[in-house]
C-alpha cells in the first residue's frame, strides 16, 4: 500500500512539473538585441532599433503581448540616436503596458530629458 501512495504521489508531482503552457509575453530576439547594445561595438544603435521594431512587429502579428522592457529599451536607443519624442512615445507605451514600471519610467524620461 505504501508502494502504491508513493508511486502515485510521484506521478502528481511529475505531472506538475511538465508545463505546456505557451509564455505570456513574446520576446523574440530580445535577448540578442540586449546582447547587441551591451556590446555596442558590432550593431549600431539604429540597427538595434531595427531588431526591436520586428519583434514589435512579430509580436503583433502573432496577437502577443511583447515583453517587459522592450519599449523602455527602444525608447532609450531613441533617445540616444537624438529622436526624444519617439522615446517618450515608447516610455509612455512601457508604462500603459506595466503600470509597475511607471516610477522607473518617470525616472528614466527625466534623465534623458535633462541630460
């Protein structure tokens, strides 16, 4: 009988674990262009901005929400390639987005807009 419980308590938490649920945000190639701006010595800024507006645009076209922190970090290669206002316009959709982040994003729309 102990056998029994056990194995059976062992399938449950087998089958806990095994998750097949799709991820709730898309990132795409996030992670190769957070890659390409640390490194910032093989990729321009504008063709970051590049990689992020397709997986913006994927994202889209595959009716997924795209992932924390892209449009903060497209309006930030914004505002470094001297286009503010497209910056603001990504901070504010990082911010309707993940309301969290607003005092982050305050943050980072006053630095840039005082520097």
């Amino acid at each position: 009988m102990k056998k029994l419980i056990t194995l059976a308590f062992v399938c449950i938490a087998l089958t806990g674990c095994n998750s097949t649920k799709e991820p709730i945000y898309y990132y795409g190639d996030y992670s190769t262009a957070v890659y390409a701006y640390l490194k910032a010595d093989d990729v321009t800024a504008e063709e970051q901005i590049s990689m992020l507006e397709q997986i913006i645009a994927d994202a889209a076209n595959k009716s997924k929400n795209v992932a924390p922190g892209l449009h903060a970090h497209l309006g930030m290669l914004y505002f470094e390639t001297g286009n503010p206002s497209l910056g603001t316009t990504h901070f504010e959709t990082e911010k309707s987005l993940f309301p969290e982040s607003v005092h982050y994003i305050d943050f980072l729309l006053k630095s840039a807009k005082g520097a």
